[in-house]
C-alpha cells in the first residue's frame, strides 16, 4: 500500500516537472489558434512589413511596422543607456565596493527589481515626462525617449544581477595569477575579469534587452501611444506590447482586429522565445 | 605621456562609482517622492471605503481586495505544481535530454512578456473555459506568470540541502518519498517561503496580466465570487492615473505608495527570512 502511494507521488511530481514544458506549449499553441486567421486579410509579409495601423478601418489595415519600430527605437535607446551604466555598476558590487556598501547596493537593485512597472510608469508622467517636454521644448514629453529612459530602470537589476554573478563564477586563480604578474586592480578588471566573463555578461544583457521589449505598463503610460513610424526619439511611438494592452479591452472577439492583436503576441512570443534561448546557450557556455 | 596605472584606476573607480549611484539615487528619489506626496492622502477612509465621485474621491478598499484575492489565487494554484516541480528537478531528474529542456521552458515561461500572459489568459481562461472576466481566470494567469520563479527559488532550496542529509535517511531504511517529505523539505522550507513571498510581491504588482482577465474599470463593491470581476490596485493606479481626468494629485500618490509599500513589504520580509536562515544555518 505504501509502495503504491509512493507510486503516485512520484507520478504527481514527475507531471508538475512537465508542466513548464506544458504551459509553454499551451501558450504557444493559443496564440496561434487565435492570432493565425489574421493571415487570410494580410500576408504575413503585409503584417509585418506594413506601414499602416488602422485596425478598425474599413477593410482595416493591419502593418505592424510603425509598431516594430517603436519597439525598437525605445529598446535601442534604453539599452545605450542601461548597458554601459549596468555593467559597470555589476563591475563596481562584485570587484570594487567593499562588503558592506556591497550589501546595501545589492538591496538597492533588488528594491529597484521589485517596484511595479504601473509605479515605475505613474513617477515616469509626473517626472521625467514634464522635465523632457521643458528641456527640449517639445509640443508632448510623452515621447520615445522618456520610455527609453524609465525602460533603462528596468532593464538596470536584470543587467547587474546576472552580470555580477558572471564575475563572481571567474575563477580566483584567474585573478589572483593577474596580481602576481603586478597588475592593478582595474587592469585585472579590464584585462582578465571581464573577458572572462564575457558570455556571462552578454547573456545579462540580452536578458535585460528581453525584459524591456516584452515590458507594457510603463511604455503605455509615458511613450505617447501614436501608431506611426518614428523619425525620431523625441517623438511619441507606441511600441508592440503597448498596442496589444491599449487596444485589447475595445476589439470585438473575433473580429480582425482581435486576431491582428494576437498575431502581435505570437511575434513577442518569438521574440522573447529566441533572446532566451540564446542567452541561455551564453550562460551555459561559460560552463 | 606615460600612462600611470594607478592613476587610470582612480579614474575608472569614480566612473564605476558614478554608474552605480546613477542607479541607486532614482531609485532613493523615486521612493521618497511617493512616500512624501502619497502619505498625506493615507488615512482609515482611503483605506477602507469604497471609490466614490468617478473615482475623485473617497478610497481603494475594493482594489487591495481585489489585489489580495488574486494574489492568494495565483498562490494557492502555483505552489503546489511549482514546488512539486522543484521536487522533480533537484530529487529525480537525471542530467538528460528532457531535464534541459524543462530548464529550457523554465527560463522561457520567464521571458514571456507580461502582456502576452494577459492574451493567453484571455484566451485559454475567459473565452475558452468560458469563466469570463473573473478573478479565476486573472488568478490563474497570474498563477502561471510566477511559476518560474517560484520552481527556480525552491529548486534552489532543495538542492542546496545537503547531500548527505539524505544518505543518512536512505541508510536508515527511509524510502526515497519518506526522506523528501520528513528530512529535505522540513529543511529547504526558509527557502521556499522566500521564493513564494516574492512571487506574490511580482503577482501583487503586474497590471498586464488581469488588464483582460479580471480588472474592472469601476466597481464600486467587493467582488461576490470566484467568478466575479474585481478591481487591482495596479490596475486601479493605472486608470486614475491615465483614464480619468482631473483625479486629485493626491490619491494618484496614495494609490501608488499602497501599493509600493505592499510589494515593498513583501520584499522585505522575503529578505528578512533569507538573512535570518542564513545565519541559523549549521551546515
């Protein structure tokens, strides 16, 4: 009787060890069952390549250009900025800081983690939004560039977090063989540490540049939410994940609109799918 | 001019210092920018009546309800399945094909963009299973949004049990399950109540996934069941904050710091029980 218990609770356990196999699956599989019938309105090259957002247009136009490019544009400047600044920063706590200050840095960036993006968005329009219209003379501070800015936040403790633990997993004799030959500390920095935990740190920002693509809330409430193609950083966009949480709520289920918004999350989907699967083959190539 | 290598230290060190105080100073300025304008809106009536005048007035009761139903929701689903599948991973998984990739579809069901978790919730839960904007169907979106955290903090936990706790069970005649059940997890429990503390700060916080599962706009009473629509205080900051014009500044910052003090509070406990357990530890 005991066997047989043990027999079920091994079963059970295997089955909940699937279940991320599962789930991934299952929200694969979803996305397209509901986002594929876009594709009997627009080619797939139409969909992606096209420059016209006007879903309830009648025939509606379904080009998530402009999208893609808002996308791209606030990710590129948030990751010129959160790059440099969250690299350094993981150099700074894992070779420089001394223990204590290490401790507090450590519970800076995991506070920074842990506020929520609709807060992190909500101080983004009552801060930055207004500085940037007054110090560029713009008609709106809500443009690409404030999401950039708020995006770098939260791109910051991924980068750090996961950079740091690249440098921690260097070898010490790497670094202690380094002081012998007379270098300082910096050149063992420059020269030694980050080279060799170079994989390491691409796989930070990677998974940084993920976090920030995928993220919604904060980009909806600052970016200014216009469909069109960008010219410039100074601009309003509205970025893919913006379009599918401002336009949701309204598009009738099962009408073209509604598939042409799950044809966007099979994109993300994607998307996020391969940043992650590559950083993943970075990080277990440092092994 | 030669290069002084102590001197190209220093000034490497003060720009690896710059960088690092270019994060933790917003960070510093944002909390206590919430909490200085937010606190004067934070009394017993903010906290306990309903929304009234469109949202301009009176409190936030049903949203942290809401908030707290969900939360618990989302809890209650993903623990069991999540520590059961930490189990699996640090107690019988073999280093094989199929255990790389679970790892795999652990790491992606991470990397999966909050919005794209509120689509398939809505979907697979309110239109497939028909539950309707409910918060069943944001709790279990939520549920499936923290699993990876929440299989990864207890793995950690799990594994990080001594090998040889389990060799003296297994000597002593205990079965495989008896020595998981009475001697790894008694002992890996600090860690996963660290892991789901924190999960339910991320689930406590996320707007994305119940925008299309469960929130509702303007509900000015709690919710009646698990199948009725609730407000969120994420959800809830978001529409004053953007949908509704002319809301006091005010009750924008109240709303935000009760929610920040909510994850916050969270957080900190997590990290209180990470810091008291690593100095217990006798191994």
């Amino acid at each position: 009787m005991r066997k047989f218990k043990e027999f079920i609770i091994e079963k059970l356990i295997l089955l909940c060890g699937l279940a991320s196999i599962f789930f991934v699956i299952l929200i694969f599989l979803f996305l397209l069952k509901e986002g594929l019938a876009v594709f009997k309105i627009a080619t797939p090259l139409e969909f992606i390549l096209g420059k016209s957002w006007y879903p309830i247009s009648e025939p509606p136009r379904l080009g998530i250009l402009p999208l893609i490019l808002g996308s791209l544009l606030v990710t590129l400047g948030a990751a010129i900025i959160s790059i440099p600044i969250g690299v350094a920063c993981a150099v700074y706590i894992a070779e420089v800081a001394p223990l204590k200050t290490k401790e507090i840095l450590k519970a800076g960036i995991e506070l920074l983690a842990a506020i929520p993006s609709v807060v992190l968005g909500f101080i983004g329009m009552v801060t930055l939004v207004p500085w940037l219209k007054q110090i560029f003379h713009l008609p709106t501070g809500l443009t690409a560039l404030s999401g950039s800015v708020m995006l770098a936040f939260m791109a910051m403790p991924t980068i750090v977090s996961i950079a740091e633990d690249a440098l921690y997993s260097v070898p010490k004799s790497y670094k202690e063989g380094a002081f012998a030959l007379g270098a300082t500390q910096w050149q063992t920095i420059w020269r030694v540490m980050l080279p060799a935990a170079s994989s390491g740190i691409l796989a930070a920002v990677m998974l940084g540049i993920g976090r920030v693509i995928g993220e919604t809330m904060a980009v909806m409430m600052i970016t200014g939410n216009s469909a069109v193609i960008p010219h410039s950083i100074l601009q309003p966009v509205r970025t893919l994940t913006a379009t599918i949480a401002a336009e949701m709520g309204e598009a009738v289920v099962g009408s073209e609109h509604y598939f042409a918004l799950f044809a966007i999350g099979i994109v993300l989907f994607v998307l996020s799918f391969a940043i992650n699967v590559t950083a993943d083959l970075f990080l277990h190539k440092k092994k | 001019m030669k290069r002084n290598p102590e001197r190209t230290q220093k000034i490497a060190f003060f720009f690896l210092f710059l960088a690092t105080l270019f994060i933790v100073v917003p960070v510093g300025l944002i909390l206590v920018v919430i909490i200085q304008k937010g606190l004067p809106a934070i009394n017993w009536q903010f906290l306990s009546d309903i929304p009234r005048q469109g949202m301009r007035a009176g409190g936030i009761f049903p949203a942290i309800v809401g908030t707290l139903y969900l939360v618990l929701g989302a809890i209650i689903f993903a623990l069991p399945i999540g520590l059961m599948a930490a189990i699996y991973l640090s107690e019988y998984a073999k280093d094989n094909f199929l255990t790389r990739i679970i790892k795999l579809a652990i790491v992606n069901l991470a990397g999966v963009p909050s919005v794209v978790y509120g689509l398939f919730g809505l979907a697979l839960f309110v239109i497939f299973f028909k539950f309707g904007a409910s918060i069943l169907a944001g709790s279990l979106t939520l549920g499936i949004m923290i699993l990876p955290l929440i299989i990864t903090a207890s793995r950690e936990a799990l594994e990080s049990v001594p090998y040889s706790f389990r060799e003296v069970s297994w000597s002593l005649g205990a079965s495989k399950w008896q020595t998981i059940r009475h001697i790894v997890l008694p002992n890996a429990i600090p860690g996963i109540l660290t892991g789901t503390i924190l999960g339910l700060g991320r689930a406590a916080g996320e707007t994305a996934p119940i925008l299309f599962t469960v929130a509702a706009f303007y509900l000015p009473r709690l919710p009646k069941s698990a199948f009725d629509q609730a407000m969120a205080l994420p959800y809830h900051l978001y529409v004053i904050s953007t949908q509704v014009p002319n809301v006091h500044e005010k009750i924008r910052y109240g709303t935000a710091l009760v929610l920040l003090t909510m994850v916050l509070f969270m957080n900190l406990v997590a990290i209180v029980i990470r810091y008291k357990f690593r100095k217990k530890k006798k191994w």
